[in-house]
C-alpha cells in the first residue's frame, strides 16, 4: 500500500471573510453561537444589516415553514453578502492556521 492511502490530503483554498472596505468589524462580529443571549441577539441585530448574527444565530419567526426558517434566511443573506461584496474570498489559496482553547467548566 502506498503511503498516501494512510495519510490526510490537505489543500489549500480561499476562504470567505469580510470584506473591511464594506463592513467595520466591531459592528459585525458576534460572540459564539452558544454563548449569545436574547439580549445579546438583539443588539447584534441591531449594530448592522450584515452582522454575523443572521447567520450564526437568526431569529425564529412565528410563520416558519420546512421551507422558509432560519436556515434558508441564513443561506439567502450569505448569498446576497457575497453578490453584494460584504462578503469576499480571499485572492489566492492559502492554509489558515486555526487555534482554539477550551478550559472546563
């Protein structure tokens, strides 16, 4: 067997991120999903149109369907975002390298 049959195929690509000539970062970035209060929802609502929030953590409407819901809202403002230029990829591929730290309750 060859040794590449074992082994993680790693790529680079373009990765989305916004785009700073459209958007300030302080107005759009959000706290994790899990850690977002109805409060916190809102002033993140609030702070801009294109706030990660209507992403990460839409709100649920009284009239959602299989077909119409937070998911299909999230998937239709990332897609305007990105006709829009709010949202860009990056020039070239590249590997992002990722760090995170976890402490337990």
């Amino acid at each position: 067997m060859a040794l590449g049959e074992f082994m993680a195929q790693v790529f680079p690509f373009r990765a989305y991120r916004y785009n700073p000539a459209r958007v300030a970062f302080e107005r759009v970035l959000t706290q994790p999903y899990d850690k977002i209060s109805p409060s916190m929802q809102e002033k993140y609502y609030a702070a801009d149109p294109h706030n990660l929030i209507a992403i990460e953590k839409g709100r649920v409407q009284p009239n959602d369907t299989s077909q119409k819901n937070v998911y299909t809202r999230a998937a239709a403002a990332l897609e305007s975002w990105i006709r829009e230029g709010v949202i860009v990829t990056d020039p070239a591929p590249a590997f992002y390298a990722y760090f995170q730290e976890y402490a337990a309750p």
